[in-house]
C-alpha cells in the first residue's frame, strides 16, 4: 500500500512543495488523454523546472519503486501520457522545462527544452532565419520532448522525414536518475549505439527527455499549394510519382483527403470553405516549397496540365496568397477536431508500401462497407509517406445508446483493418505510437524477436520498471 502523504512530503522536501500540484482541480486536467479513452488517478503531478530537478525526481522514484509517467502536451492519440488507476503513479510534466538554450544560425541547429511547444520552437528557428520543419495540427499545444517521445510525423514528412530524422542530441534523464548528455550538434557522429535513436520513440518507457539539439533548414522563400479534385485514390499514386520527377525534393506535403473530410469541416469548423465548388470523390493537398524565390505555381500549374491530359485530376485550386494558402491547410488540419465533433470515431493509424494504398482502401472500405452499417468511412492522411488515418465515425452519436454499440465493436473492426495492414507487411502504427492503446496490438504484430530485443533493453536500462510502466510493452 502507498501513503500518498507520506510520498507528498518527501518529494516535497526534495524538489519544494511549490513544484506540486495537489489540489483534485488542479490535477484533474493532467488525468484524461486528448480523446478521453483513459481517465487516471494520481498522488500528484510534479512540475521540474531544471533538468537536475528531474533527475532528483526520477532517482527517488527509482529508489521508492514508484511508477513515474512523463507528460508533454497531453496531444498524443495513444492514452501514453495519462497515469493509470491505481492512483500509484506520479505525473511528471515537463511543461515548466521550456527553454531555448541555444540558436545556432551557422551550425543549422538548435537546442531546446523538452517542454517547448513546438510551435514556439518554429518561431525560435524563424528568428535566426532558419526553419524546422516538424509540422502537426497540434503544434500550438504539443511539446517538442513529446514530439521525440513519440517520434512524430506530420505535414512535412515526405520531404523532411518523422521527427527521428531532424534530431542531432538528446539529453535524457535515464531512469536510475543519471543524467545521458547525448546534446552533440555533429552530423556524423559513429560512436557505437545510438541512444538518441533509442530513446526517440520510446514513449517515455527508457527515461525522460530533458532536452535535444535540432536540425534547422534554410528559410523557405517560395511555396505553391493546390487542392485537387480526383477521382480515385490510384490517381493519387500517379500524380505523386509525377510530382516527385517533376519538382524531386521539393514536394514538401502530399495529402489525401476523401470528400466526406471537406463536408465534416465545413460542417463543423467555422470559416471553413471548399475553394472547389463542385463537389469531387477525393482531394490532394500538396504543397512545393523551396529556399529560393523560384516559380514553384508555374512548376506546380504545369505538372498538373500535363496530369490533366492523362485524366489523372479534375479540377485544383491553387492557392495565391499566404491567406488562401492558410485556408487550403486550415481545411486539412482541422478534419481531427471536425471528427471529433461529429461524434465517435474509431481511429487506425496505419502505414503501407505507397504503391499499394489503392488497393488497401478499396479493400478495407469494402470491409467497413459491409461490416459498419452505422458508420462513415473518413480515410485520409500522408498518402505520400503511405500513412492513412483510417478512420471510422458513428453516423448517429447523439443516441447513447447507439454510440455504446458501435463503440463495443471496436476490436472486432480494429482486428479486421489490422489484419489486413499485416497482409500487406504495413504498420498498426505509423506516427502515433503504441501508449496504452495498441499494447495488445504490438504483441500481435510485431516481430517476436523484435519484442524480445525491446524487452530486454527495458529491463536493462529500467529494471526496476518504473518509467511510464504500463505502456509501450
Ligand atoms: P504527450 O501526449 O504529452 O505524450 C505522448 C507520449 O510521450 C507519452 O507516452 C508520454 O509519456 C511521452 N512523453 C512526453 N514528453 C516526454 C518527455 N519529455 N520525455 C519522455 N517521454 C515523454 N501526431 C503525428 O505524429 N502526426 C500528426 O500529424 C499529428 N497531428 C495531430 C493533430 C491533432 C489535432 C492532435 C490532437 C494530435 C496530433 N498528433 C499527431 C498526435 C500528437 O500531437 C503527437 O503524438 C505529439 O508528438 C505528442 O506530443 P505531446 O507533447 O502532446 O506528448
Ligand atoms: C492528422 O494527420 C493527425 O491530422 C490526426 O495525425 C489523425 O485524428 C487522426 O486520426
Ligand atoms: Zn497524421
């Protein structure tokens, strides 16, 4: 048994009782996920201001065997940042660990504080004129040491790669207590295993992310963005190989978007317009970048002429000024929060080998068609990385009743999509993670050798089980 007095005061005598958060109201934000599949419980949510405070935390954890979960923004899809209920766990937030420390404009990188908002972390870089490219719907809220935890991708992953490809250093605390000052800013370093990479992507299981050195890119000088009407999914395969010969590095995003995504954002998100008119079975929203002035729309508007000439698109709307560009991308990054309003949705963060995405959507539509009656498909995502956001809403949410028995069919419909990403050697998780949410999940798909090299690095890095216990494996 705990006494949750007894554990206050003495993490209060080591850190300051005014690093505690203890009062129920004040502690009740940190307790539920962003979609409210879990609801924990906890003694108290520490909140460090210094890496040695952390690391004060994490080794009396250690010593007191007591269960520690690492909160950044509290954005992920996965329950990974949300304590269990036993009411044993204590929340650790990194959300007062927000510094830059340091701007490197000749060295491309940066050094920043795991609790840095990640949008705070693109201005930084754009006051030295320099760009960071990790681009989410969640930048004004999740933070930067979350990104890494959970490997993040994004807007902008075809052309720059998932947050592990835009980190040079890392600063953790490893759940001993010591403090890893992995924050090198080298692009080549070759010094044995690469505990940056290990500890991206761990979902706070391996020890906490205090800090990590960034790699920056020139300033953007040009952009072209368009939403295209198509009519099918393999018309969006075609045109990324088109646009990819034509402008090579420069495709920067490549978003798939069914019609049903334009309808629940313009139904539910203010201001939001479809710049099309005319109503199409599936939209693109791509978007060049370069760091010269170049004439990207001349680039863009006649790749596409030569792609209407082969019926390859419908209709585009090219975006021309930095207002309508906005609007195209509000368009596309509010389909979460458009779906989150309509009601229950069933969300499956996949991946597959990109040549294949048609036939998977044709597939597993035709399951959801024949299997969920009562729901609407709304599969749209990072077609150009592969990655869909297969996701399927209750159609009739305000009757309880009805949401509870679409909800309680959950496994049976996440068993059907996932044996089928399996069949086509894809991933049950392409950028949100594993958390509490796909833990099962992972014991089915994922390689028995891989798993048992996974759990052997937890028990050697954290053998007491203390770090995010629960998640991940
Ligand atoms: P949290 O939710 O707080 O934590 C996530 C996990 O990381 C937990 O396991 C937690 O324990 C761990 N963690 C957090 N901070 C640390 C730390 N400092 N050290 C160790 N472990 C830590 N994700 C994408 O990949 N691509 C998208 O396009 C995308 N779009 C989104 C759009 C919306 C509207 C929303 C709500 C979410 C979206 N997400 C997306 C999911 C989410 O924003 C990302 O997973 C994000 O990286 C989580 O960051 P966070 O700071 O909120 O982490
Ligand atoms: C996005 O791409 C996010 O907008 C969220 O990854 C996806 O809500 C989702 O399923
Ligand atoms: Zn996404």
């Amino acid at each position: 048994m705990i006494d949750p007095e007894a554990l206050r005061a003495q993490l209060g005598r080591l850190i300051g009782a005014d690093r505690l958060l203890l009062q129920p109201s004040d502690v009740a934000p940190y307790l539920v996920d962003h979609r409210a599949l879990y609801r924990g419980r906890t003694w108290a949510v520490a909140l460090p201001r210094s890496v040695e405070e952390v690391a004060r935390i994490v080794a009396w954890c250690n010593e007191q065997r007591v269960g520690l979960v690492p909160q950044g923004g509290n954005t992920g899809y996965c329950g990974g940042a949300t304590p269990d209920e036993s009411g044993r766990q204590l929340l650790l937030s990194l959300r007062h660990l927000n510094r830059i420390r340091a701007l490197d404009a000749a060295n491309f990188s940066m050094t920043a504080e795991a609790g840095c908002v990640l949008a705070s972390v693109q201005q930084a870089a754009d006051g030295i004129e320099r760009f960071f490219p990790l681009s989410l719907g969640s930048e004004g809220s999740c933070q930067i040491g979350g990104n890494l935890a959970t490997n993040a991708g994004g807007l902008n992953v075809v052309r720059y790669g998932m947050t592990r490809e835009l980190v040079l250093g890392i600063e953790a605390v490893l759940p001993d207590g010591r403090v890893f000052d992995g924050l090198k800013s080298l692009r080549k370093d070759n010094t044995g295993y690469d505990l940056k990479s290990l500890l991206i992507g761990s979902e706070g299981t391996l020890g906490v992310i205090t800090a990590a050195t960034l790699k920056l890119w020139p300033q953007l000088r040009s952009s072209a963005t368009a939403l295209i009407g198509i009519a099918a999914p393999a018309d969006a395969i075609a045109l990324l190989g088109l646009l990819r010969a034509a402008a090579g590095e420069r495709l920067s995003s490549f978003e798939l978007l069914p019609r049903i995504a334009l309808e629940l954002t313009m139904r539910h998100v203010d201001g939001v317009t479809d710049p099309l008119g005319t109503p199409y079975p599936w939209y693109l929203l791509c978007e060049l970048t370069a760091t010269a002035p170049e004439p990207l729309s001349e680039l863009l508007q006649q790749t596409l002429a030569g792609a209407a000439e082969r019926s390859l698109l419908l209709d585009a709307a090219f975006a021309g000024s930095e207002r309508e560009r906005a609007a195209l991308w509000r368009l596309r990054e509010s389909v979460p929060e458009a779906q989150r309003r309509s009601g229950a949705s069933l969300k499956h963060d996949i991946s597959i080998p990109v040549a294949q995405l048609p036939r998977f959507i044709d597939e597993a539509s035709a399951w959801v068609g024949r299997h969920v009656a009562d729901g609407v498909l709304v599969c749209y995502g990072h077609a150009g990385d592969g990655n869909l956001h297969f996701n399927v809403n209750h159609l009739d949410s305000a009757d309880a009743a009805a949401r509870r028995a679409f909800l309680a069919r959950e496994p049976v419909i996440r068993r059907a999509i996932h044996d089928l990403v399996a069949s086509y050697h894809g991933s049950i998780s392409a950028e949100h993670g594993i958390g509490r949410l796909k833990r099962e999940e992972l014991q089915r798909y994922a390689s028995p050798v891989g798993l048992d090299a996974m759990r052997a690095i937890k028990r050697a890095l954290d053998p007491n089980g203390i770090m995010n216990p629960g998640k991940l494996l």
